[in-house]
C-alpha cells in the first residue's frame, strides 16, 4: 500500500540476521561432527551428509556377496545372489519358503534414533514364472518380550518385474529389537531384493541463544503439550530450553492407557514423565475421562451389548470410572500434581449445560462426582481440573460456571478450570477473555490456560500454502495481547500450556496447514515468539523506541461513546512517506468512525492509515486525526502505538 516506509521494520531484520546465525551454525556442526557418523549400517558406512541432506543409516546394495546383516526370519534360506540385480549385479534371494511371513530381517535397533522419522525404501522382484502378490515392508518390535508388527509399505509385485517399496518408521519407546524384513501376502514363492535404505531428514538446531520462555515469562510457568516423539532432537532440546511443564497429549488419554479391560500401558506417558522429572518440569495429566478416545469396552454391558441407562449399567460404568482413576492415577502419584480430571463435559446447547456422551447418558452427573472424588483419594496433593474448549463463549462459559458453582457445594474437590485456548488471530477479543477470568474468579480456583494455539486462519474456506506475514504478525499481537491479559490475572493463573512444539506438530495441521505455535517448522522462534518473551517488540530487544511519538487523548466522552484525537510525529531524522499507526483497545472500545486517517478494527487492534492528502510525514513532523468510539463498562488509553511496526514512544 505504501511505496515506502522510512521507519525499518526492526523486528523483520532480526530475524534475517538469525537465519544468517543459523546458516552458519549449521555449517560449523556439518564441518565439525557430521550428522549420523557414529551410526554404523552393516553394508556400509553412513553417508555423511550435509545438514539437510538426509542422512543415510542403511545402505544395502549386495555387490560384495555377502547378505550384508540381511538373515532369515526362520527356516528359509536368505544368501546374496547374482542371478538378477535391481542396480549393479548382486541381489538377495529368498528360497526355501514354505509361510508366507518367511522373508529377509536386517536388524537396525542400534542404528535408530527414538523419534526420528526414518525413510524406508527396498525393491523387491518375484522369482520368474510366479504368479503376481502383494508383497510387504515391515517392521517387527520386541518390548518386554511382546513382538508386534508394523507394515509400513505395500505394492503388488508381478513376477520378473522389479517393485519398490516405501514407508515411514518412527521409534519412539525403547525396544529389545526393532528389525525390517519383506514378506508376501499369498504366495510362498522365491524373491529377491535390492537397494535397501533407510534414510533421515536431520533436525535444523534450535537457536540457543535467544531468551528462554521460562525466564522471560514470570508470572506462570509455560508448558507444551507432547507426544513421546517430542521428546527427541531438536524438539527435545526447545522443550528443555523454553518449557517449565509439560502435559500428556494423547499418552494418557483412556484409549492409551487402558484399551482392553484391566490391560494397562504406561510406555508413553512414562517417557513423556520421565522427561519431565529429568528436566525438572512438573506435568499436566490429560485426561481421565472424556468422551472422546475412550474405547468401546467402556460402555459395553455385561452382555457384550451397547450399554443402555439401567442402575446396573450405571453401577458398572462407574466401576470401571473408578478402577481406571485408581489405576492411572496411583502410577502416578506425587509425580503429575495436576490432573484434567474430566474434559469437555459441557454442551450449552442443552437446556441443562451438559454434554450427552455416554458418560452423562448412563450416569448422569455422578460420573463427573466420582471422578473427582476417587480423583481426590487416590492423590490428595493432586489438583484436579475441569477442562473445556471456546469457555470465552459466554453461554459455555456460564454454563461451565453453573457446573462448576454446583459440585463445588455439594463439596465435590474441583481445584481449577482450565481454558484450551484453541482461538486464531482475530478471535476472540481480549475483553471477552477477561471476562471469561472474571466469570471464574469468584470461585476461588485456581485457573490455566491448557492447550493454547493461535491458528492464522479465520475461516474454514481459507487455506495458505505459506502462512503470510500480515497473519503473522497478527497471531504475534494475540499472542501478545493475551500474554498480557494472562499476567494481569497471575494471581490465578497457575500455568499457561501451548498444545504442540513446532508449527509441524499442531493438530491444526489437517487438510491445509496452519502454523499456530511459538516455532516454525524448522524450529525457529516466531515473531509471535519474540511478541511473547520481549518487551520492547516489535523492536529489536533492546533497541531503543523512539523514532516516533504518539500523544492520545479522549477529548470528549458520554455514556457508551467517546471521541479521541491521536498525533503522531516522526522523530527520526528521515521523512515518512506513508504511515499506519496501530494499538489494541484493551477493554472492548470499538472505531465507529474517523477523521484525517483511515481507520479499521479488527477485534482488538485498530489500524489508522494515512488520508490519501496526509501520507507525508516529514522528518520532525506531526499528523493528527480524530475518531468516534464506542464504551462499555471502562475506556483505558492504548498501552503501546506501532508506526509502520515500529513502536513509539507515548506522550
Ligand atoms: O492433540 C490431540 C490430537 O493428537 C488427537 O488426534 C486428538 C484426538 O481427539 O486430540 C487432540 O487433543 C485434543 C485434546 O485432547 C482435547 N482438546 C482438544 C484437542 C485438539 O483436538
């Protein structure tokens, strides 16, 4: 819109100057230790890439005669071969089959990382003359004893021809054995294979010189919510660095840890605990009971029926609530000080407020009662949250409220409400926010903020294939703007949790890719990063403000309506040709209209663009405009104004 800003954008030059940073870091480490040098394959020796090229652990080609670590999963005979090739003249031959499992294994345990998402590929013929088959890529995994099998690519293999197979393999709990092998779905033919390889994208390294959200934001600790898959390179190392708490994604979600009756599984949220406990982080134990990931076992009656509102059936669920809480929580104990005991119970489409998920359908509100109470006995350190979506929306929120005020009578021991926080960068607005606090605060809970994510889009017909600056810089002001607000209620707010690491980790990421976190997907702070922890953004840190000065003043003001006057002037030694001023309005006041400038709203932020006869801004020079607004219940000057993105300061 502006052909040119004198002011520059200080926060946009940071940020190339940390690509420049990271640029050369990333040489030095590809110079000095060169990425997956120290794994070992049994063909070969790994190819020591550059960062960013992928790094290969396997490598197997056949062309010394040997079976290269390749051996057979039992009683077939696996031997290296010349009689075809895929490329170069040897290959692998599989004889002797007799099941249609019987096929070549190579061990690769000790060359995998836990986390790392491996690439896997191989090419696989059929001995001539015989029919065609599926022919599959595999995984088998040995923990405690227990094998299990993975498949990871398929493709149909017609005799004589050479087929490849791909997929994707990710460790993340440790094994006895992890190997790979090929089998066929029907036939036990001979085959051969070649080329096998398994490959790695290395993680860019996280900038460790920048500040550490645990230090920069005191008024609560700041966590992510994980998965045993984060805890790994360069996420692990920005959840070591920034993160004071961390909450279990999915790992300790009912269908995680207790999928068949009475068979518990704790690999998952083990890893993400022990995390935790290692870096000195408490944890956030999501959830144990919701209406959701909850297998159908649960509501299953003694006949193996779908279970119907009967007392039996009520005294069944309930049986089932308890053991579970017992179980799950008393792994626990003393370890996870703070449980969303029940999670998203509420629909304020119902004339009572509640969802009607199994849960409330056969147990009414006592599944909510005996949660918290058994919740309670089993850790009575523990505090034990409700936890809801879109509780800014006001009938939810009352609703939740209403919920909330009644168990808390019947002496129920709710210690706080948790807030997901999934909004995107214009909604909602910091007032309805805080009212949302307000709502809960005379309650006398505990409050946090539980899976907080800025999604760039509005709405649902959107989609970037990049997310674009404007969006970024709008998701930074939430971002901001509610860190702010959050600070503000720190006497209540006991933590504040983002539901991802990286932008790549984000459940938002579906059909079209959002980008809502802290961190990009190479793992670089955002400027909703720098919005968060610097108080001088969106300037430099700092770097001093200045180059403009912004006087506002309410010149007039009546019930619901005020009318404000706003001068800029530059004080850089530079003229401005084309200036936007921006603030946040902090209690809901919005433009209705203006004067000498174009001004805009946005939920909170409020832009004001030059009138097409005032876009000059000489060096030393003063443009003033005028605006109608409206009030409710107070009128707050704007804490801080933007010229063309920088800040000034106010007078
Ligand atoms: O982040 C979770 C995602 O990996 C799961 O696929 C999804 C399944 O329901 O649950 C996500 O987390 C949800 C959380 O448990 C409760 N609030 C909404 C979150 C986003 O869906």
């Amino acid at each position: 819109m502006h052909a040119t800003h004198a002011f520059p954008r200080l926060a946009r030059r940071r940020s190339a100057l940390w690509l420049t940073v990271c640029a050369l870091v990333v040489a030095a480490v590809a110079l000095a230790a060169p990425s997956g040098a120290t794994a070992t394959t049994p063909a070969a020796a790994p190819t020591a890439a550059a960062a960013q090229e992928p790094v290969t652990v396997v490598a197997s080609d056949f062309e010394d005669g040997t079976t290269q670590g390749w051996s057979a999963r039992g009683g077939e005979t696996v031997a290296a071969s010349t009689e075809v090739a895929h490329g170069g003249t040897g290959s692998l031959a599989v004889t002797g089959r007799t099941g249609t499992w019987q096929g070549p294994a190579l061990s690769v345990g000790d060359l995998l990382t836990l986390g790392t998402s491996y690439d896997v590929s191989v090419w696989v013929r059929l001995a001539d003359g015989t029919a065609g088959d599926t022919v599959r890529l595999s995984a088998e995994r040995h923990v405690d004893g227990q094998a299990s099998y993975h498949t990871l690519g398929s493709a149909q293999a017609t005799a004589g021809g050479w087929v490849e197979l791909t997929g994707e393999y990710t460790p993340t709990a440790a094994a006895e054995y992890v190997g790979l092998y090929v089998e066929t779905a029907s036939v036990t033919a001979d085959f051969f294979v070649d080329d096998a390889l398994v490959s790695y994208q290395p993680d860019p390294p996280i900038q460790t010189d920048i500040p550490s959200l645990r230090d920069a934001v005191t008024g609560f600790p700041v966590g992510a919510g994980v998965e045993p898959s984060h805890l790994y390179g360069s996420r692990g190392d920005l959840l070591a660095k920034h993160y004071e708490s961390l909450t279990t994604g999915n790992a300790l979600k009912w269908d995680a840890t207790q999928p068949t009756e009475g068979t518990f599984r704790f690999t998952d949220a083990d890893a993400i605990v022990d995390f935790a406990t290692e870096h000195g982080m408490a944890v956030r134990g999501h959830t144990l009971v919701w209406h959701n990931q909850t297998p159908s076992w649960v509501f299953t009656d003694a006949n193996g029926d779908p279970m119907t509102p009967t007392a039996e059936n009520k005294a069944l669920l309930l049986d089932r609530l308890e053991t579970h809480i017992r179980t799950v929580m008393g792994e626990y104990a003393g370890r996870v000080e703070v449980w969303d005991v029940v999670n998203e119970v509420i629909d304020e489409s119902q004339s009572d407020g509640m969802r009607r998920s199994p849960w409330f359908q056969i147990a009414g509100l006592d599944y909510i009662r005996t949660a918290f109470r058994v919740a309670h006995e089993v850790d009575p350190d523990a505090r034990l949250f409700i936890n809801d979506y879109n509780t800014n929306v006001p009938a939810k929120r009352d609703a939740l409220f209403d919920l909330v005020s009644q168990l808390r009578a019947e002496g129920v021991p709710i210690h706080g409400v948790g807030h997901q926080m999934h909004v995107n960068v214009e909604w909602p607005s910091v007032a309805e926010t805080e009212t949302m606090l307000q709502t809960f605060a005379p309650l006398g809970l505990e409050q946090q903020i539980t899976e907080m994510d800025v999604s760039i889009y509005t709405s649902s017909g959107e989609s970037f294939p990049t997310p674009p600056e404007e969006r970024l810089r709008a998701q930074a002001e939430q971002y901001r703007a509610m860190f702010q607000l959050f600070d503000r209620y720190a006497d209540q707010i006991t933590s504040v949790t983002l539901w991802g690491v990286t932008d790549t980790d984000s459940w938002l990421n579906g059909s079209r890719a959002d980008a809502p976190l802290l961190f990009d997907r190479e793992f670089q702070a955002k400027e909703a990063f720098w919005a968060v922890v610097d108080p001088d953004w969106p300037n430099g840190p700092g770097e001093p403000t200045g180059d403009c000065a912004v006087r506002y003043q309410v010149v007039g003001s009546w019930s619901g309506g005020f009318e404000g006057r706003v001068t800029v002037t530059n004080t850089s030694a530079e003229p401005v040709d084309g200036w936007s001023l921006r603030w946040t309005f902090g209690a809901g006041q919005r433009v209705t209209q203006g004067w000498n400038a174009e001004l805009s709203q946005s939920v909170d932020v409020v832009t004001a663009e030059n009138a097409s006869w005032n876009g000059q801004l000489a060096a030393g020079g003063s443009r003033a405009f005028g605006f109608l607004a409206s009030w409710t219940d107070a009128n707050p000057a704007p804490e801080t104004f933007t010229l063309n993105g920088v800040s000034c300061t106010t007078a």
